[in-house]
C-alpha cells in the first residue's frame, strides 16, 4: 500500500515536471516567433522605403553621371524626404565608384543588418 502511495506521488510530481517544461518550451518557441516575424517585417519595411532611394539614387546618377557622396543630396529634387529604417535611423549609404550599399542596422531578429546592393540588385541579410 505504502508503494502504492509512493507511486502515485512521484507519477503527480512528474507531470508537474512535465507541464512545466511544455510551458517553458512553448514560451520559448513564442519569443523565436516573435523575433522572426518582426524580422521579417522589418525587411519588408527596409525594401520598400528603400526602392524610393534607389530610384532616386538612380535619376541621380543619370541626370549628373556619379552617385551622390551623401544621401542627403538626393532630398528635396530626388525624393521629397529621405526614408528611415524601422529603429528611425537613416539608411547607411556607402558609394564604392559607381556602385552602392544601403544597410539598416538591427532589421533581421533585430539584431542583424540588412543591406542593399546596387551591384548584384539584391536585397539581403
């Protein structure tokens, strides 16, 4: 009978165990989502603000045969307002020649950079 008890008692401690671990498990795969799809989202966000920058880095370019030392110079003739990545800062622009980078800072699992380049026209992170 004693056995019985002591066994019925060790069975209820482990599906404590249990449930608590599926409950920090589940906690977990809650915060990973979140990360990922804010992430997500924000490299969404980064490409679309940041085709308005490459069209005007473009006319730019076009129009006086060299790209631009700063972004800057692009407002208020190429765009009306520079673009900002998701966290508010602007856009990281970097001219090498007659190709270009545009990055945002902490954009993938808002911690990673993402970054535009103008020579293989690809976004990534």
């Amino acid at each position: 009978m004693q056995e019985l008890k002591s066994l019925k008692l060790v069975t209820g401690s482990t599906r404590v165990i249990f449930m608590v671990i599926l409950a920090v498990i589940l906690v977990c795969a809650y915060v990973a989502l979140d990360f990922y799809t804010g992430g997500q989202q924000n490299a969404s966000m980064v490409e679309g603000r940041g085709s308005a920058v490459i069209n005007a880095l473009s006319s730019f370019k076009r129009e006086t045969g060299a790209l631009p030392d700063a972004l800057e110079k692009l407002a208020p003739k190429y765009v009306p307002a520079l673009a900002k990545c998701p966290d508010g800062q602007p856009y990281a622009y970097q001219p090498a020649g007659v190709e270009y980078t545009l990055t945002c800072q902490n954009v993938l699992f808002k911690s990673k950079p993402y970054r535009y380049d103008s020579k293989s026209r690809t976004w990534g992170g």
